[in-house]
C-alpha cells in the first residue's frame, strides 16, 4: 500500500526522472513527503513559480525528456502557466503537477481552487484530473507519452489533495518509450526529386528534440549537397554556425540580405520548423496559403502541416529521424547551387561580424558578445529571455553545438536566468551564461538564490540601457518622440548580486569588459555584471536622436 504522493514520485523515478522543480504547497505536502525518502530525484526549490516552470522547460529541452515542475494551486499554477506557454510554442516536453482542492471541495470555490482544464486548454496538449490514487501510475504514463510523442508539448496534471494522501495497491506501469514517426521511403523520394529539380534552394532547421545523431546527419546531409541552411527563430544551435553552410538565422530583425535570399529561393525545405510569424517576418517572406517558391515541410504533428502553408511535399514525421534517413541517401543532385550557396554564406560573415561604424556610448554590446563567444567553452549553454538585447546575442554570438542556445520562441522575459540554472545543474562543474535586458532580468532576480543553494554557476549579463527596449523601438516607429512608460529606474545590480552572494560589479566602458568577465569566470561561483549600454541604440544598426530628458 501506498499513498497517492508516494505513487506519483516513484512513477515519476520509474520513468527516469531524476530532478524536479517547484515552490512548495500546501495542496501537495503529501508528495513533498514522498520526495523526502526519493534521493534519486534532486528536487530543486525556486523562489517564484514562473521561475520553477522555466527552469523546468529548459530542462526538458536539454534532456529530451519531460521537464517536471510541481506547484500549489490557484495562484501557484497562474503563475507557473507561463513555462507552459513556451512549452507550447517551443515544442518542449513538460509536465506541470499542480495541487487541488480535496474533491469533496470541488466546485464551490473554495479556498484557491481552480478549474484546470478550462484555464490550461488552449495552451497545454493534455489536461487531467486524477479522481483516485489507483488512476496515478497509468496518468503519469499516458502524460509521458503524450508529453514526447508528435509535437511535443506541456501536460497539466491535477492531483487534489486528498488523492495524494489516500492509499492505494496499484503497482507501477511499464516505462514509458518516446514515439518518433520515420518518413516514408516515398517521402525521401518525392524530397529527392524536389531538390533535383531545384537551382536555388534553401534549407531551414527548426524545432525541437534533436538528437546529436540527428544534427551530425543533418550537417553530413547539407554538406554532401553543398545546400545553405539557415536556422529557424532561436533555434541556432542545431548546427555549428561555422559550417561552411550555414547562412544565417531567421530571427527578429531579419536583415535585407536574407530576406532578398529567401524571396529568391525556388525550393524551400523546412525541416522541424513550424514556419510561424517570426521566421517568416510576419509570414511576409512565405506568403500563405501557397508561397510563391517551391515548399517541402517536414514536421511531427501532421495538424500543423498545410494548416497555415500548402506544402508541395507534406511529410509528418520527427525532423531528426528524417535527418538520419536523408542522411544515408549520399549527394541527391549535381549542386547547380554551389555559388547560391557560398555568396550567402559570405552575407552571413559579413553580417556577424561587428559593424566598422560610430560606437556607442558606454559599453559597445556587439563586442561584449563577440568576446563572450570566443572565450567560452563550445558546451557552454547561452540563455536569453525576450526584448532587442537578444537582437545581439543571435548575430554576434557563433553557437557550436546543441543544446547551447536556450531562449524562448514565445517571447517570454525573465526566461534567461531561470534557464541558465537549469542549464548549470545538468552541466556539474561548468557554468551558464545569462544574457538579460535590465527589464528581462528583473522578472526574477531572486533566483540568483537558487543558483547559490544549488551551486549552479551562472554568469548573467545584465544589459542596462534604463529603459525596455523593445517598447521603446516601437514607441519611436508609431509615436516619435513621445516616450511613455518604457523608461526603467533599476536598482544598483552589482549591489542586488552582491545580496544574493554572486560576484558583482559594473562595467562602464567596452575595454573594461574582458577583464570583468574573466574575474568572473574565475570566482568560481556565480557573478553579475551590469553592463551600462547606450539607451539610444535600439538595435545594432538602430541609434536613436536624444530625446531631452530620456537617455
């Protein structure tokens, strides 16, 4: 026999769990129990329970499997829907385990009660409510399954209180396996021909659960038939972007050169990317329903594909798997393309290099990430949560291998440093580094705590232009000159380090910042450093005018 909180933690170990995320509740004590005779799983304790589901996202990107975060009811699952939001968008395996009212309760809003399915619907792929303990083991089964299998995604489980404290003798389920659907034989050859007939193709990566086997069979792929590949919105790290065929990312800002290389190119093959708003700068570049090029789309959830674009070859299956099946072909074609594809990649080389123009006041940010890049171990994990900062961070920095870039294709700010946690305990030893705007930075300060409990060493960037940024830029193209409510009086970051126990100073000049990151490489502990950045330069290439009294 044993209770609904000791079935839901050893299912959790039974199906290869070994870290969780939470803020304690009293709706789940039960389990907090179970996880204290459960050293197998290193429960992690964040400070907010946006910051938890964050951490526990990026966790399931860098592992594949579900990331697990548990919290309280009401205002505990309010709080943490934001980890599943970009669980959403960013295709990531999660599973969020949330405390409810006992069931004789339910209905009566009582005391922070909630119902679950109505407020996780349109965000989630799967909302549950367990009645009993005996339902326990074959929920967390189907959640697994669920969670990995087409487009992964986020699964809500609600266990209400009594059910994790009534006993139960049901026994645990088999392990879960992770589906991944194969492209058919037909598939690859109608791809084939698509490429054949191709003069100026393009190939696009995105998506989510890559498997190393898969990138190294994709990088073979591009190189045997000399393709140019560009990277879908924050997805960079899917191939060394020194490859000799890599072109570029598909991110905000896209540059004129890239759009001109995408609006010429006759074969689009998107390979894991959903082709959404952004890598289609506002769905400008493919014009839907049926864009002017050529387009084979390969994705896992065979929804999406020809919901929004008419592909020419619709293929509904795993990016990755396809990747090492495209692999095995050999060269498809004589690549009629090989000149299309170098002059792209000398666009993209000219375009990460840091521009030969005026330089900003204060610490010039391009050559922060220039230096960053060159003097990081390739492993080292980049986190980054939303606004024009990261604008720097996807041009200037050369992303190595997989699982190094983790930021949000939902845009959610305050992403970074939660991120950048999860990212320092899975790699024992090594660091993070946290890159966050002013504003992105203080979604979650409090979790440099974390860091500290946990010995995760994280080094977060603090990129202090006063103001938030990306508001401001908005601001400027439909109201000039009338600047309201995106001015931001921060606190003294070094002193807010400090307070957390990390390492902290400021940094005023560009010259100043090598020598600042290399002390903090060498505290052997966590390190803030406030950046003082030019509030004008709204982008690398965007300088505003002063305004009087603002910047």
């Amino acid at each position: 026999m044993r209770t609904g909180g000791r079935l839901l933690v050893d299912a959790l170990r039974w199906h290869g769990i070994d870290r969780v995320f939470c803020v304690p509740g009293e709706s789940y004590v039960s389990a907090l129990d179970a996880f204290y005779d459960t050293p197998e799983i290193d429960l992690v304790v964040a400070k907010h329970e946006g910051a938890a589901s964050n951490m526990a996202e990026a966790d399931g990107k860098l592992t594949g499997r579900p990331g697990i975060c548990f919290v309280t009811r009401g205002p505990g699952a309010t709080h943490a829907s934001v980890g599943v939001h970009t669980a959403r968008h960013d295709a990531t395996p999660l599973i969020l385990c949330v405390g409810q009212v006992p069931r004789h309760m339910r209905g009566r809003e009582a005391f922070q009660e909630i119902e679950y399915r109505q407020l996780f619907q349109p965000i989630a792929k799967w909302i549950e409510e367990v009645d009993g303990a005996d339902e326990i083991p074959a929920v967390v089964l189907r959640a697994f399954e669920t969670a990995t299998s087409g487009r992964p995604g986020p699964v809500v489980l609600s266990f209400p209180e009594d059910v994790l404290e009534e006993s139960s003798a049901m026994p645990d389920t088999r392990p879960f396996f992770p589906s991944f659907a194969a492209p058919s034989d037909r598939d690859l050859s109608r791809l084939r021909s698509e490429l054949q007939r191709a003069e100026r193709p393009l190939l696009i990566v995105g998506g989510s659960c890559w498997s190393a086997e898969g990138c190294a069979a994709f990088r073979r792929f591009a190189r045997e038939n000399s393709l140019p590949v560009l990277a879908s919105f924050r997805r960079q790290d899917l191939i060394d972007n020194d490859d000799p065929q890599y072109v570029g990312h598909l991110s905000v800002g896209v540059p004129q050169h890239l759009r001109k290389r995408v609006t010429s190119a006759d074969l689009i093959v998107s390979l894991g990317c959903r082709l959404s708003e952004i890598p289609t700068l506002g769905y400008s570049l493919l014009t839907p329903p049926r864009p002017a090029m050529r387009l084979v789309h390969v994705y896992p959830d065979s929804l999406e594909l020809n919901r929004v674009y008419l592909a020419d070859v619709a293929i509904a299956a795993s990016p990755s798997v396809t990747a090492e099946r495209l692999a095995t072909l050999g060269p498809i074609a004589a690549p009629v393309w090989r000149e299309w594809a170098r002059s792209a990649r000398r666009e993209h080389e000219a375009f990460s290099a840091v521009p030969d123009s005026e330089p900003p006041r204060g610490v010039d940010l391009a050559e922060v990430i220039r230096h960053v890049s060159a003097s990081v171990p390739r492993a080292t994990t980049v986190a980054s949560g939303a606004g024009n900062f990261t604008i720097w961070v996807h041009r200037f920095f050369t992303y190595k291998q997989r699982l190094t870039q983790l930021a949000p294709t939902s845009g959610a700010m305050g992403y970074g440093l939660p991120a950048a946690i999860a990212a320092a305990l899975r790699n024992p030893g090594g660091v993070s580094v946290c890159v966050a705007g002013d504003g992105d930075f203080l979604m979650y300060p409090q979790e440099l705590a974390t860091a500290k409990e946990y010995g995760a060493r994280v080094i977060v960037l603090v990129v202090n232009n006063s103001s938030y940024g990306t508001i401001r830029m908005h601001q400027e193209r439909k109201f000039p000159g009338r600047v309201s409510g995106s001015v931001l009086r921060g606190p003294d970051y070094a002193a807010l380090g400090r307070a957390f126990g990390a390492y902290a100073e400021r940094v005023e000049t560009t010259a100043g910042f090598a020598p600042a990151f290399e002390r903090a490489l060498a505290t052997g502990g966590s390190a803030v450093l406030d950046l003082a950045v030019d509030p004008r330069q709204l982008t690398p290439d965007l300088r505003l005018a002063p305004v009087s009294g603002v910047g």
